[in-house]
C-alpha cells in the first residue's frame, strides 16, 4: 500500500538541505506521497529508506519505453484520471500494423508512405509513431517483414507473434532496436519472459480477465521482467472502454501496482464497421490507450487523430504559445499592412495561414498575452490597448515601415479609442471578427 506523506516524511533525513529542488524534507515528502516527484531527488536518503520508499514513490502506471535510431515512444507514468486535474505526460504511440504475409515490396512501400506522413500543427509536426509487425507464418518470414520495415523506416517497433520461437526470428532482425514483445499469455508468458530479458524489451500480455491479468504480471515480474504492457484481451467498444477505465482507477486510486501498467490497444479489432475505427481508435486515444494499433494508413483517418492526441496532451495550464515579436509573411514590404494579435498558437497559426495562402504580404505583431486567444486575453486584461501599444513600440516595427497604420482584431474593437491615445501618430485600424475574413479585408485595401 502507498505510504502517506507524513509516514514517508519520518523516512527522510529530516535536514530540510534543499538538495532535491523543495523548501522542506516534509514539502518533498507530500510531492513523493501525490506521485510528483522522484525519490531519486534526495542525494542523502539512507539505502534502508529508499528500500522502504521504493515501491511507495513509484509511479503508480509504470514507464515503459520502446525506441529505434533515437525516437522514443513512452507510455505510463500518469497520475490523473482526468488531464484537467493536472495533465497527461507522454502522449500515447501510434502505430500502424503490417504483416508478414504481405510481398516485402509491399510491406516497404507501405512503411515508407506511413513514415513519410508529416503535418504542420500549431507549430508542431505530427507523424505516426511506429510499426507494428504481425507474424503470420514461420520465424524467417517474420524476420523478413521486419528487415524490409526497418530498411525504410527505422521507427519503434511492437513485434506481434503467438509463437516465442517465431518472435526469437523478429527480435533478431530488429537488433540494435527496442521493441515491445506482444503475445504473451497465461498459456506461454514464460517463452517471451525469457526473450524480454534477453533482449532487454518490454513485453504486451493478454488474459481474458482483469484478474487473470493481475496474476499474470506478478508472476512475470518474479520472473524479473519488470516493463509491461496490459492487453485487457476484449475486443468491443463497451468493454474496452470499462476495463480501461478500471485498470487506470484500481492504479491511481488503489494503488493497485499488478494492474499499474500502460495499456495496448487494437480499435480496428473493436468493430466490425470499418467506418467506426475512428471513433474506436478516439476512444483508445482518451480513455488510457499507451500504444495503440491501427490496421490502415490514411491521411485523412491519422490527421484528426493526431491533433486529438496532442490537444488531450496538451498542458491545460500551459496553452501552446509562439513567441511574441514580428513575423513576416510572404515577403512584406515597406508599404504592407500590420496586424497585431496575441501569441496563443491557435490564434497565431489561424491568422498567419490565412494571409498566407491568400499570397498577401503581411506584417503580423505577435503579443504577450500569456498564450490566451484574442477574446479570452482581452476579458483577462492581457491584451489590451496598454500591451498592444506597447508591442508596436518595442517591436521597431516603425522602421520597417512606411505608414503608421495598425489593424487589430474586430474583436476587440472597443479598444480603438483607448489605442488612439496610447499610440499617437498611428491611425488605428479595426479588423474582421474572424481570421477567415482577413484576406478579403486586405485585397479589398480597407486598411489603406
């Protein structure tokens, strides 16, 4: 059972030194009993403590990883149940499954066409994560699949076979990668516990119940494989998403360490409409999926799922930022227009684009406003007539341009009058509402 804060404070040296990064022993103590912070932050704590303390400071999902040429894809280490609580850490992987029985050409075009696969994103690139290679047949054909894979896409793996003797063929042609181990069950767990020390890789396990699973990973961690992944064995919508749901509360709230382990998911194996897998694979992606495993490649299915992803992700105290100053689109010139509006990522990205694509030249002013979109910043008095002003001013945009003329957002028109006084010399111009109307405004030389 976890240890309270007082009860782990009475463990601690008690010297208050501040080595770990905390004011207090007892302050460190309430962050290691709220599973926010390491035990390995305190340099001092006796090898007996940290003995008792080990299992009372993990984190209650454990961190699992598996990597190739340097990418990473963690699952695991969550404290939440909700991401407005405090916040997700590692966003879950995405993975596209192929298969061995497919022509290797075939399979390297595919792997090649998935791993290409990248969007621009509020700043942000979003590719797919991996591969995920099934076994159909003997091992040589398995090692076959993964050797063409890796030739063109050296990204993480999860290798899928039912037979240890064929997933031995795999981890051998996936050398010098770290992959996770998938097809362990009550019936053959030790075969693949043996290849995942062996191979120092993390393994998947599968039971047909949430007990059977919780037997299975202590019995897999006497084995000494410390790093797994759960497989809650249904195969439908309703289930999965009841089990996921329990397996993360009987983690965070139980402390419950035989079912504290990220999770592996299959969407396209929870429907038989193939026009659901999306929303299967929403499901998975919200509800405590750590890898999750889609049969098919398509830009128009990876897209929204992505930017689900890295929405859920997403820091709800931290909002995606740029950094404020001047951005220049389409090569402006002394005679272009400047607009102005706040550095929340979404807001810059919508206004940036939309001059863009419109092949308008353009000086954009990008202001502090603690990453809040235009509406939200004014009501919060982050962007008003005193911070625009003073954008204008330390930005130099006045000698990089000819007029003394700014257009600010239609939004925050009630700020005209305010601006006229803050910025004298400068004619203030009153935009669109929305960044969608912008080019007309501009071609139309409203702003002139």
């Amino acid at each position: 059972m976890a240890l309270s804060g007082i009860q782990i404070y009475k463990l601690l040296p008690q010297t208050n030194c501040k080595d770990c990064g905390f004011p207090t022993c007892l302050a460190f103590a309430m962050k290691l009993a709220a599973k926010q912070a390491e035990l390995d932050k305190c340099p001092h704590v006796s090898e007996e403590a940290r003995a008792q303390l080990a299992e009372s400071a993990a984190p209650p999902v454990r961190l699992v990883t598996i990597s190739a040429d340097g990418r990473e894809v963690k699952a695991g280490n969550e404290i939440v149940l909700f991401r407005h609580e405090k916040t997700f850490y590692n966003p879950c992987g995405l993975f596209i499954r192929l298969y061995d029985d497919e022509p290797l050409d075939e399979v390297k075009a595919r792997a090649e066409e998935a791993a290409a696969y990248s969007v621009d994103y509020v700043g942000r690139s979003l590719t797919i994560d991996g591969f995920a290679v099934q076994a159909t047949g003997a091992g040589e054909q398995f090692a076959a699949a993964v050797e063409a894979i890796l030739s063109v896409a050296k990204l993480p793996l999860i290798l899928i076979a039912d037979d240890p003797a064929v997933m031995s063929k795999g981890l051998e042609a996936a050398a010098g990668t770290k992959p996770l181990i998938c097809g362990a069950t009550p019936d053959n767990w030790q075969g693949f516990a043996e290849l995942a020390k062996t191979h120092d890789a993390p393994m998947a396990i599968r039971a047909d119940s949430l007990s059977a699973l919780a037997a299975l990973t202590e019995k897999i961690k006497e084995a000494g494989v410390q790093d797994i992944v759960l497989d809650p064995g249904v195969r439908d919508l309703r289930s999965s998403l009841a089990l996921n749901t329990l397996i993360r509360r009987m983690a965070l709230k139980k402390t419950f360490r035989p079912l504290g382990y990220p999770i592996i998911s299959f969407p396209e194996e929870c429907v038989e409409d193939e026009g659901l897998v999306p929303i299967a694979a929403v499901q998975a992606i919200a509800k405590y999926g750590g890898f999750i495993v889609l049969d098919r490649f398509s830009p128009a299915t990876i897209y929204p799922l992505l930017v689900l992803r890295s929405n859920i992700y997403t820091d709800p105290q931290k909002p995606i930022q740029v950094l404020p100053g001047i951005y220049e689109i389409n090569a402006p010139q002394a005679d272009s227009p400047v607009m102005v509006t706040t550095n929340f990522s979404i807001t810059y990205f919508s206004v940036a684009n939309e001059v863009d694509s419109s092949g308008l030249p353009g000086w954009l002013l990008v202001a502090d406003a603690e990453g809040m979109s235009v509406l939200t910043a004014w009501a919060a008095g982050k962007f008003d007539a005193e911070k625009i002003a003073k954008t204008v001013k330390s930005t130099g945009i006045a000698d990089k341009v000819a007029h003394r003329k700014v257009i600010i957002p239609g939004h925050v028109a009630v700020l005209l009058g305010e601006l006229e006084e803050e910025l004298p010399g400068w004619e203030i111009k009153v935009g669109p509402r929305e960044a969608v109307d912008l080019p007309a405004y501009l071609k139309a030389g409203a702003w002139q």
